[in-house]
C-alpha cells in the first residue's frame, strides 16, 4: 500500500492549490478516501471524505465551501482543490483509504505535500 501527495506549496491568502494523491496497492475503487492535515504543533485532523462511488464528500465545516475533493477511479488518484486559502490552512496534507476498524493497512501513511499560507 502507498500514498504519494503532490501539489503543495506557498501560496498567498486568498490564493489556490490543487492536491493529488495517487494509491497503489490496493483495489481503489473499493475503498472511500480521506484527506486529512496536521498543522505545525497540532493533531492531524481530517479534511474531508469522498465515498467509494465519489457521489458524497463530507468537509470539515471550516473549509466547507472553499475546498472540492474529488477522485478518479481510473488513476486511483483523489484531488483536493483548495480555493480562497488562509493562513490557518498551512499544514501537511495526506490522504488515506478510509479502512476498516483494525485493519493494519492504516498505519500506512505516506510523506505528504506541505501547503503554506502566507504574504
């Protein structure tokens, strides 16, 4: 199983990014996805989740109309766009399958892509 993030990178507030995270491993299609971020000093915390079929995501209410996730089952790849960022957003940013309770599969994670708020 893996996880490579791309896309991160310093932006100015108000600015956008687009995340990507490609999955090997494992069949795709199968699972739902997660973005998750952990801010300097902080606890990762989760972004968002898209369902298996990617027809429902459900975002943090703090990035709620700012952020779209999306997946492309053909490339086992999720997408994280990220509009109209602030500076509280600066975090390293994974994604992950959404495993089942135990499954060992979740102490996979992969390096992450840092995204940087700031003028």
């Amino acid at each position: 199983v893996q996880f490579v993030e791309s896309g991160g990178g310093l932006v100015q507030p108000g600015g956008s990014l687009r995340l990507s995270c490609a999955a090997s491993g494992f069949t795709f299609s199968n699972y739902a996805m997660t973005w998750y971020r952990q801010a300097p000093g902080k606890e990762r915390e989760i972004v968002a989740v898209i369902s298996r079929a990617g027809d429902n995501v459900v975002y943090r209410d703090t990035v709620k109309g700012r952020f779209i996730m999306t997946r492309d089952d053909n490339k086992s790849t999720v997408y994280l766009q990220m509009n109209s960022l602030k500076p509280e957003d600066t975090a390293v940013y994974y994604c992950k399958a959404a495993w089942p309770k135990g499954d060992e599969r979740g102490d996979v994670w992969g390096k992450g892509t840092l995204v940087n708020v700031s003028s």
